[in-house]
C-alpha cells in the first residue's frame, strides 16, 4: 500500500502508510535512512510498545550501523557508527528545560542524524525542519504510519517513498 496524502493546503502535505508486520516496517524505515543527510531530524510518537525502537533499528540499518541498536530509555542518549551518526534519544523523561540543559541542539544541529522518541515533550526544543512520526496499532502486527514533514525537503522524500512498495 502506497502513501496516502491526508490533506493538501498551503501547510505540507501529511501523509499515511499501513504496514503488516514489523519487517515491513523495518525494511521501510531502512529505506528512509538510506535517504537521509547530515542534520535531519526525525521525531518518533506512539504508545508503549507501537515500534518506536523498531523502527529505529531499521532505520540505523539503512544508515550503515553494525552494532545492536535498542532502546536509551535509561541513558536518553545512544550514538551509532554508519554511513552518518546515528542520535538515538528517548526523551520521555524529559522536558522542555531539562532539554536544553543537556544540549540537544548539538545533536539537531550536528553531523549526525537525530531520532527522538517521544518528541513531544520537548517541542520547544525541536528543530523547525524535521519529519514527524506516529506509530498506531493497526492489529497485532499491522501498523499505520503517519508523517508529518516540516519542510520541503521532508516533504519530497515522503513522496519518494510511496514508490516504495
């Protein structure tokens, strides 16, 4: 199943794609990290257990990374060697203050790629261009993916990927 285009308007374009099992969704989100380029950010939401870290590892696949990716809940932060670092954060225990205490903003703005789990709880943090994330259940395996791009260049890899099959 292709993307699918949820509204159109003068705001990017916000699109949608199902996904059956979790290597679906990890051979997808290798493809988007084959894309991706130094200081792209990209913001995961969903509840416990949607695929967050799932996704991730596919992601840090598609950028080269050899070595084990799993969740930082404990340590907010892991860095990965690829093709690109990988910033893996989980800021669930965070908030907008305590973020920038621990200087995010090296990371958004750095060499690397930035992945955040649960982003919204420092949006104030985050970087004006950047792809957002949902994960929802869709079934037992089955997932939906919902992206949001906050800019043009985010917008156009979202519609690179619905020749993805």
């Amino acid at each position: 199943m292709g993307l699918i285009i949820l509204d159109e308007g003068e705001a990017m374009n916000r699109f949608k794609k199902r996904m059956d099992s979790p290597e679906e969704t990890m051979y997808f989100a290798e493809q988007l990290g084959r894309l991706l380029n130094a200081g792209d950010v990209i913001t995961l939401e969903g509840d416990l257990g949607a695929g967050k870290t799932h996704f991730t590892k596919g992601l840090s696949k598609g950028l080269g990374v050899t070595k084990v990716v799993n969740s930082p809940t404990f340590t907010i932060i892991k860095e990965y060697e690829g093709r690109l670092p990988l910033y893996h954060m989980d800021v669930y225990r965070l908030d907008d203050e305590s973020g920038q205490d621990i200087g995010l903003d090296e990371y958004f703005y750095g060499e690397g790629i930035s992945v955040i789990e649960w982003a919204s709880k420092i949006t104030e943090q985050l970087p004006e261009k950047r792809l957002d994330i949902t994960i929802r259940h869709a079934g037992t395996e089955k997932r939906y993916l919902l992206f949001e791009p906050h800019s043009e260049r985010f917008e156009q890899l979202c519609k690179e990927l619905t020749e993805w099959e």
